[in-house]
C-alpha cells in the first residue's frame, strides 16, 4: 500500500524518508475535533492486489481504512520526490504483500474499492482497474422488445432503432400497412408484427400474450401509442376526453398491468412516452395535456411500486417532433408548416426533434446503461420545457 501525491503537491515536493510512517485516522466526532481534523492535509492510499499487481485507489483518508490493517499489508507513505526517485518495477518489488491473498481476501479487497471514488494516478504507478462499462448504444442483444404504437412517428423510430440494437421485436399498431412498413426496415430482426387496437381490452390480451407465446418472455415494454386532439374546457366534449385518455392513459395502464409478471421475471424494464405537455401546460389541448401529466405520474409511481422487484421504469417527454401526430390531430398541412416554424421560437435549440432522436433516448433507458436510473421523466425537447412561456 502506498501513498498517492496529490495535484498540489506535485507543485512544490516535500522531501521526507521514503518509509515515513502513515498518522492514525481521523476520528470522526463533533465539536472542535472534528474541525481541527477537517483542516488536516488528507492523503490518498492506494494497494497492489493480486498476481498482476493491479493498482486499487481506495480513496481519501489520513490514514488506511481498517479492512487493510487487519490484512497485515506493509503500509508506506511516499512523497512525490521518493516515488520520483522508484522505477515502477521497484514500487512493485516494495509494496507487493510479502505472501499471496487468499481468494476470498481479493474479492473482498476488490469489492469494498470497487465502491469508492477512482482516484487520478500516475501512469507510472500501473493500470488503475475499471469496472467495467457497457460500451455503444445500449445493446439489446439478447432482449424481447414490445412496442406499442410502433405503426408510426416515435414508435416505428424505436422499433427500427432496437432491431438495429439486436433485440427481438414484437409490434403492435392500429395500421396493418403501416406495420408491415416499419417491420420491413427492421433488417437485423424479423420482428412479430400485432395489429390491432390497445383501447380495446381484448386486442390489448392478444398483443401480450402473442409477444410471450412467441418469444417465452418480456425484457422491455415501450408504450408509445397516443393521440392528439384540441380542445379547450370550452369545447371538449366527454366522448373526446375519454377518447384521449383511453389511448394516452388506461391503454398504457392495462397493457403494463398485463407484462408486469413477465417483466418481473426477466428483472426488465418499461419506457413511457410521454410529452413536454405533461411538465409544462399549453391551452388549447386540455385533455392531451392532462393524460400526458398523467402518464409522468404513472411512470413515477409505477418505478417505486417496482423497484423492489428490480423492475426500472422511466419516461421520455418529447417536445414538437416531426410525426404525423398533430397532422391527425386536426391541422392542415400549411398551419402544421406554421406551427414547425414557431418552433424555431419556443425551442430553445431553435428548432422541432427528429423521432430518431427520441427513439435514442427510449433506447438509452431501456438499456443495460441506465441501470441506475427509475422513476425518471426524461426531456427530448431541444429545452422546450425550460423555455419562458410564448
């Protein structure tokens, strides 16, 4: 084991003996004691573990923790000039442990530095092990994958995204053409395409348990399907309400209900695909704006309900993306050109989303790279939802 200089002291080296001894450790108390020893200069350790003398940085102490005095390691403190004076070889020679650690004694010595803060080491000082990082684009190989509203927009983005990621696809939209499109570009996969309607709950059924008797289980499940449609409290009747909130909420609601068993199996994980109109409100579409903000509420809740199960859920809030989604919605082709050109003004990168770049986002969370991250509600909105009012 041995002492790390630090930035600062390379600057102006202190010359003491190679083997000046290290200070106890500091005693975490209150009061004025524990101030005196946050003033103290903190020196960094590091240990040679191993038969490949692997250099560990195990973190910020005056002293070694005490997982490594009981292990009896010679502990050295070295300055800057003392180890400038040491070829790397040496340094191996000096602090190598005396006789080798037991299996058990270098797993536990991994597994405790795994958990501290890697520190910057000199490069003669041998490599500094990692641990080890997904690398590209959130691999999906080996994944079952379903997407709703994979027809069009968003969801069809997603799905040829995943396929190109290496996952197995089941697709379900309203179009059949449309399906039959998208899964023709999905070139690494022959995905399972699933017609039908998720607001009917008998399709809903079908879809998931087509996915499952297909493919024997359900890693990840992107809910995508929505639609648009304005109104305000003025002129919003209850069919249309409840038109929108069967499709942007109960939809969402009854499709996870159905693959929570399965994806609890698999330890897999859900995307919702939400909207900016759910972080921030808009007037002139009330009832998408409230099932949006709903579907932010159902992503948060649902990530608590499933985190004990090891079941990640997140969401996705796309800000104007260039779909055919407010097309359907009602507007024209020269209002929707308009509306595209306003954006330049209320985005704040100047400019609408591209679905690819929401369908990398989806990508991301459904990966082995956000392994960490639940309950998140995800901007893809070029910062619209950070913009003033306009």
């Amino acid at each position: 084991m041995f002492y790390i200089p630090q930035p600062d002291e390379l600057k102006s080296p202190q010359v003491t003996h190679p083997l000046h001894p290290p200070s106890p450790a500091p005693s975490f108390t209150h009061g004025k004691k524990l101030l005196s020893d946050q003033r103290k200069p903190l020196r960094r350790w590091a240990c040679v573990v191993g038969a490949s003398g692997a250099l560990f940085p195990t973190g910020a102490w005056d002293g070694p923790p005490q997982i490594f005095r009981s292990l009896r390691f010679p502990l050295l403190a070295l300055t800057p000039l003392s180890i400038s004076l040491l070829r790397p070889v040496t340094l191996l020679r000096i602090f190598f442990p005396p006789s080798p650690l037991s299996t058990q004694a270098e797993s536990e010595l991994k597994l405790y530095i795994s958990s501290l803060q890697s520190l910057a080491c000199p490069d003669f000082l041998i490599h500094t092990p990692q641990v080890e990082m997904a690398s590209g684009l959130g691999n999906l190989m080996g994944k079952v994958a379903l997407i709703s509203g994979a027809s069009s927009g968003i969801g069809a983005a997603t799905a040829i995204l995943f396929s190109k990621l290496g996952a197995s696809l089941a697709l379900a939209g309203r179009n059949e053409e449309n399906l039959q499109k998208v899964g023709s570009q999905c070139q690494k996969t022959t995905p399972l395409l699933l017609a039908g309607d998720l607001s009917c709950e008998e399709d809903t059924k079908r879809i998931l348990n087509e996915t499952i008797k297909q493919y024997g289980k359900l890693n990840i499940l992107v809910n995508c399907a929505g639609i648009l449609e304005s109104g305000s409290i003025e002129n919003t009747s209850l069919e249309q309400f409840d038109r929108v909130f069967n499709v942007n909420v109960r939809s969402i609601y009854h499709l996870t209900m159905l693959a929570v068993p399965h994806l609890i199996a698999t330890k897999g994980n859900i995307v919702n695909v939400s909207s900016v109109n759910g972080m921030r409100s808009f007037p002139g579409v009330l009832a998408y704006n409230m099932s949006k903000s709903a579907v932010d509420q159902f992503t948060r809740c649902v990530a608590l309900e499933l985190a004990p199960k090891q079941v990640r859920v997140n969401g996705v809030n796309p800000g104007v993306t260039i779909t055919d989604l407010h097309r359907r919605g009602g507007m024209d082709e020269e209002k929707y050109q308009k509306f595209l050109e306003h954006c330049r003004n209320t985005h704040a990168l100047g400019r609408p989303g591209e679905a690819e770049e929401v369908a990398r986002a989806i990508a991301f969370l459904a990966s082995e790279d956000a392994s960490f991250i639940t309950g998140a509600s995800v901007p893809v909105d070029g910062g619209r939802h950070a913009m003033c009012p306009r």
